[in-house]
C-alpha cells in the first residue's frame, strides 16, 4: 500500500514508480508504443525535463534541413563533387551538435565531465565548414549570396550548446571571432554591402536566439530537478518528524510506567526475601500497571496507524494527477461520518488509489462518496478506465493478498462489504458499503464485543494464574 501524504507525493510524482513492481514495468515495455505508457506515466517535472531535452535534441534536425537541403539544392553542375565533400562535413556539424547537446547538458545539470573533446571538435568542424563554403566561393563554385546563408546557419547552431560547457561571455566571444573571420573573408571575396550587413545582423540575433534558447532551458531543467530534490527531502524529514513524534509518544506513555514497574519490582523482591505479605500487593500493583501501560500503548498505536478520510482523498488527487491521470472527487459529506468509519473508507480510497497507480493504465479516474438519508449506509466508489489484463491484476494481485482481502476484514467488522467490478470499454470500479451505524455485537473500534471480551478474560485469566503461582 502507498501512503498518501507528502512522502507518497513526492514518491509517484517523481515518476519513479518504485511501488509499480514488475508487473507494471513489463506492461509499459511491451509492444511498439511502450515508451508513450512510460512518458504518460511519469510525473509532471519528469515530462518537463523529457520535453525540454529532445526540443533541444531536435534543433540538430533543424540544422539537417536547412544545411542538407541547402546542399543538396547545388550539387548539380561540374561542382557536384565539392558539394558532396561539402554535405558530408555539414553532416558531422550535426551529429556533432547533436553529441554536444545531450553531453553539455549533463555537464550544466551536474551528473558528467565537462565534454572537452566535442567541444574542441564541433568548434572545429564549424570553423572547417565555414572556410570550406569560402574556398568554393573563391573557385567559383558559389556565388557570394548563396555562400552566406550557410555561414549564418552555421554560427546560429555553434552558438546553441556552447553555453552548455562554457560561459556566457567566453561562447559569445568564440562565436564574435568567427563571425568577423567570416565577414572579412566575405568582404575580401567581393561581397556587397548589403550581404556584409545582412550576415552581421543574422549572425548576431540568430547567434544569440539560439544561445539563450539553450541557455535557458538548462538552468529550468536545473531548477526543476532541484526542486524536485527539495519535495522529495521535505517528504524524508516530514517521515522523520512522524517516526519521532510516534517515539515520543510512546516513551511517554511507557518511559515512566516501565520505571515505576523496575522499582516496585525490586521492592518486593526485597520484601519477598524478609517474608513480608505485602510483596504479594506491590507484584499486584506491577500487573494493574503493565496492564495498564498495554492498553495505553494500543490506544497510541491505534490512533498512529488511522487514515484522515479528507487527506486521503486530497492526496489520492495530487498523486494521481501528478501521475498524468485525470482525478475528480465527488464528495457529498464526508466530515459528517464517524471517526472509525472514515479511518476505514481512508484505507479504501488508498488502497484504490494504489491500484490504479500500479495495476492500471489509466486516463482518469472518479472517486465518488454518497452518504445514504439518516443512518442508510455510506458509499465509496473507486472507478477507472485502466482495468488491467485479468481481474487478479486489476484488484491489485491475488484475493488472498494483502490488499483488498485486508480492505474487506477490516470492512467486515463495521458491518461493510467490498466489492470489484470489471464493466465495458475497460473501466473497473471498486464500490466500499458501509453502514453508519455499525451492527449489534461489533463495536467503534472494529472488533466484535465477544473480541474483546475474549481478550479481557485472557488477561483475567493470566491474572488468575499470576495469583495462583504467587500462592
């Protein structure tokens, strides 16, 4: 079962899945479409950083068109042969880019070596290009107008991932060099004024579109992977305040009575050793205070293990849209329902909850609660159109697991029932009845008065048989 408080958030809104087990791995793996489940599946910041990094992936398909099809455009004619040199360095320049972007990435998000040698080469290759297309232009292969538009594009697309591996001011100096190489070649070329300044007005504004572009979208993936690291480190320490305040609760309610147990044990050791009768009182006074420190104990651990009905609901939503599912809660009075009865309705709708997530490939999902007219019983449905394979996956395993079997014994003592159902189009839906008034003979708590009867005369009965070995 996956709580759904803060830790739960930030555990299925990473996208993770570390609860979906194998089942759900093998399922979004399987067949063409396998990694649009996983996609769909992963949370909101892993669908942004999925989303930022191949748009950035995509602007070597960009440079592939412009540049190829510029190429391909002038291969005809005595220079098909310069041209086909020059189309097979342009496309090193963009597998190189397209190397540079993924490795200058990891290298600003801090999880590789700064990439050194694709920096070095795609520099290279950019300047090689650039003197490459000049080269022709001096043979007259190319005219001045058609050589520029490569320039242009070339110095557009270095100066994308250079920001990545190198700072601000030293890639817009790298970049300014070549672009004044460039147009000192053009000029000595022949170039008139208006392509002179039409390459200098494109270099520059395409140079820095494309910088900031990049630029910009790393540091947004950076901050969105550290605030994500941030949620997941608030849900750890919100997990470490709960276990302390559940150990301080506990050395508060046993901390004093197991010492006052040790002295009263001593003494009528002591007492026991003289012949005194009244050992035998204070050996009564330590059982009447174990006993005691029992009951206490359960009360703490009962009321620690409680599902808050509201925050199920309120969490079930968040976690499942994170998720990329479509949540709705219809709640029709949910506040106005015993204590006890929306402990138990909050496990249902976790355990559902937990469900969907795990077994179901899901696009939305309805939680509806009805309350009946005066004492009539309460309703909570759990309806999603992801039914999974079989109704054993969809019901989240086996019905001898520890789910949904679980769900229904703890149903069952409230005078409630649990029911699956697998309807057309794919849609399962998980229904919980139960009475507002729990039946005769079943108390508040969830157990029956001859439980707890049982138990109380158990106790009586190792207080009789205490008393008969004090004898």
């Amino acid at each position: 079962m996956v709580p759904l408080g803060a830790a739960a958030l930030s555990g299925e809104a990473g996208g993770s899945r570390r609860e979906a087990g194998t089942t759900v791995t093998v399922e979004a793996g399987s067949g063409a479409l396998g990694w649009v489940r996983r996609v769909r599946r992963s949370s909101g910041p892993v669908r942004f950083q999925q989303y930022t990094r191949y748009t950035l992936y995509s602007f070597a398909f960009f440079e592939g068109v412009t540049l190829l099809g510029w190429t391909v455009a002038r291969t005809a004619g005595p220079a098909a042969w310069a041209m086909a040199v020059l189309g097979v360095l342009f496309a090193a320049h963009i597998g190189c880019q397209l190397l540079l972007s993924r490795t200058g990435l990891r290298y600003y998000l801090g999880t590789a070596e700064r990439p050194v040698r694709p920096t070095v080469a795609y520099v290279a290759l950019t300047a090689a290009g650039i003197a490459a297309v000049f080269a022709l232009t001096g043979a007259g292969e190319l005219s001045t107008p058609d050589a520029l538009p490569a320039v242009v594009w070339l110095l557009m697309f270095l100066a994308g991932p250079l920001p990545l591996v190198l700072s601000p001011g030293r890639s817009a100096g790298l970049v300014a060099v070549l672009l004044a190489a460039s147009v000192t070649a053009a000029w000595a070329l022949g170039a008139p004024t208006r392509g002179l300044v039409a390459t200098v007005v494109g270099g520059v504004l395409g140079s820095v579109l494309f910088g900031v572009s990049y630029r910009c979208s790393a540091w947004t993936m950076r901050v969105v992977s550290e605030l994500e690291a941030a949620r997941e480190t608030q849900a750890r320490l919100a997990v470490a305040e709960e276990r302390l305040r559940f150990g301080r609760d506990l050395h508060d309610v046993l901390g004093r009575n197991l010492s006052v147990i040790a002295l009263k044990s001593e003494l009528a050791v002591q007492l026991a050793r003289r012949g005194a009768a009244s050992a035998v009182d204070q050996m009564t006074e330590v059982q009447r205070i174990a006993r005691e420190s029992q009951r206490e104990m359960r009360e703490v651990v009962r009321g620690y293990r409680e599902a808050d009905l509201h925050t199920e609901l309120v969490g079930a939503r968040g976690v499942l849209r994170a998720a990329g599912i479509d949540c709705r809660i219809e709640d029709s009075g949910s506040g106005e329902l015993p204590e006890a009865l929306q402990s138990a309705l909050g496990w249902v709708v976790r355990e559902g909850t937990t469900n969907v997530l795990r077994h179901a490939d899901a696009r939305w999902c309805v939680i509806r609660l009805r309350t009946g007219p005066g004492d009539g019983p309460v309703e909570l449905a759990v309806e999603n159109d992801g039914a999974g394979p079989s109704p054993a996956a969809a019901e989240g395993g086996s019905e001898g697991g520890s789910g949904l079997a679980g769900l229904r014994e703890r149903l069952a003592a409230l005078g409630g029932t649990l029911t699956g159902e697998r309807h057309g189009g794919g849609t399962f839906l998980l229904t919980a009845r139960v009475p507002v008034r729990p039946p005769a003979g079943r108390t508040a708590a969830g157990g029956t008065d001859g439980e707890e009867a049982g138990e109380n005369a158990g106790e009586d009965t190792a207080e009789d048989r205490g008393e008969d070995g004090t004898r």
